[in-house]
C-alpha cells in the first residue's frame, strides 16, 4: 500500500518484525534537511485520527514516522481490546522501549535524519514518547497531548537528554492533576528542560476531532504552541 499527500515527495508504509511478529508503519517523507517528527497513536491504533494528525505534520514540511504499536493490521474496535491492547504494553515496559528502538532503528535504514527527530504522541502515545524519554535516546523533544504522567516504578528522568513538552487538560479525570505536578517536580530533580501547559475545562482526549471530549480552544492552543516550539527548534538547528 502507498498514499499520498500533497506536500510530500514520498509517503509509504514500512514493513519490519519485533521478535517474530510483523509490524506496520508509515513513512511521510520529505528531504532530509528537515525535522523528523516520530509520531505514536492513541489506544485506537493506527486510525483516520492518527493518519490525519500525521498528514498535518507532513503538509507542514516535516517528515513523520507514524509508529505502529500494535502489530500489522491490529485495528481494535471494543474498548476491551483497546484496554487490552495498552494493557500489555503499559505491563511490558521492556517490550514497548523495543518497539519503539525497532522503529527508530527502521528509520534510521530508510534514510531518515534520525539526528534532528523529536518523538511525539497523543494519550497512550504521550504516555510512550515519555517512556522513550527516560531511555536515554537522543531526540532533541518528547511531547505528550494528554498522555499518561505517572513514572513507572523503579524508572526516572535521569538519562533523558532532550526536552519534555506536556499539554494537558486540568479537568482530565482520567490522567489527574497530581500527576502533572509531580512530573514536573521530577523533571526538575534531574534538571531536565521541560515546557508543561495546562488548559481549562479541557477533559482527557480533548485535541480528538469529533468526540464529545473534544475542545476545539484547548486543541487549536496546544497545535499552536507545538508548530511554534517545532519552528523553534528548526531555528536553534540550522
């Protein structure tokens, strides 16, 4: 399968294995010059949210490596599997670091600038762009839309090397306030830079088009700042 965008020279699913299972990906490639972005979707999987998302970056001038962590056609439908599916990942830390190194590894073999790449995802794929965070991988930022904050046991910030963006929504029950404000108490225990916003009113999921939990200030704000802080970083780099 192959695709296209208008601002894109190349688009095209990415094929690889992680122990035995077969995975899919896809690739939004533009020149190498430009900022990688490696971008993790939500609980649903790789759906018309995360391709959009990714198509928006991509319309933009960057390339984006949408990572499948799910395994090659696994598009959960039930909230169970969805639960599932996060599940397992959430219990198996070291196999979630392993997907997300066998994509960068993949990355890497296509060609892409992995040296000027930041890691970015929305719910579950916040919560795993964090998680790439304390691995000690060396991306330039690890941004979280309402992902999950909470540090697993026995892990810290110690080894992160690039800056943490989070935005969240204070009345997200889901991933509660406590939680923003001790992750910021950790970042700056290890002197890690970070930029963590909060919006009003804003529930968790709130960046998801068409959803009742969908706000359309909070989403169009947090867009804003991240096309702004990717611009910054482009600038410091070139």
């Amino acid at each position: 399968m192959t695709f296209k965008t208008e601002a894109s020279e190349e688009n095209q699913t990415v094929l690889y294995e992680v122990n035995g299972e077969k995975y899919e990906s896809y690739y939004l490639k533009m020149s190498k010059d430009v900022l990688l972005v490696f971008l993790v979707h939500d609980w649903n999987g790789i759906n018309d949210y995360a391709m959009k998302r990714a198509g928006m970056l991509n319309e933009l001038g960057y390339s984006v490596f949408l990572i499948d962590m799910y395994g090659k056609g696994v598009r959960p439908e039930s909230i169970e599997e969805k639960m599932n599916l996060t599940g397992m990942l959430y219990n198996d830390r070291k196999k979630m670091r392993q997907l997300l190194s066998a994509a960068y590894d993949k990355a890497r073999q296509l060609g892409a600038n992995v040296q000027n790449a930041v890691i970015m995802g929305y719910c579950f794929g916040g919560t795993v762009a964090l998680e790439f965070a304390r691995t000690g991988i060396d991306l330039k930022s690890f941004i979280s839309f309402h992902g999950g904050l909470k540090t697993p046991e026995g892990q810290d910030y110690s080894k992160t090397k690039g800056e943490i963006l989070v935005f969240h929504g204070s009345a997200d029950t889901m991933i509660p306030i406590e939680e923003f404000t001790q992750l910021v108490k950790e970042l700056e225990a290890f002197n890690v830079k970070h930029e963590m916003t909060t919006y009003s009113g804003a529930p968790h999921a709130f960046t998801v088009f068409g959803t009742e939990n969908y706000r359309e200030v909070a989403d169009k704000r947090s867009w804003k700042r991240l096309i702004e802080y990717l611009q910054e970083i482009e600038t410091v780099t070139s």
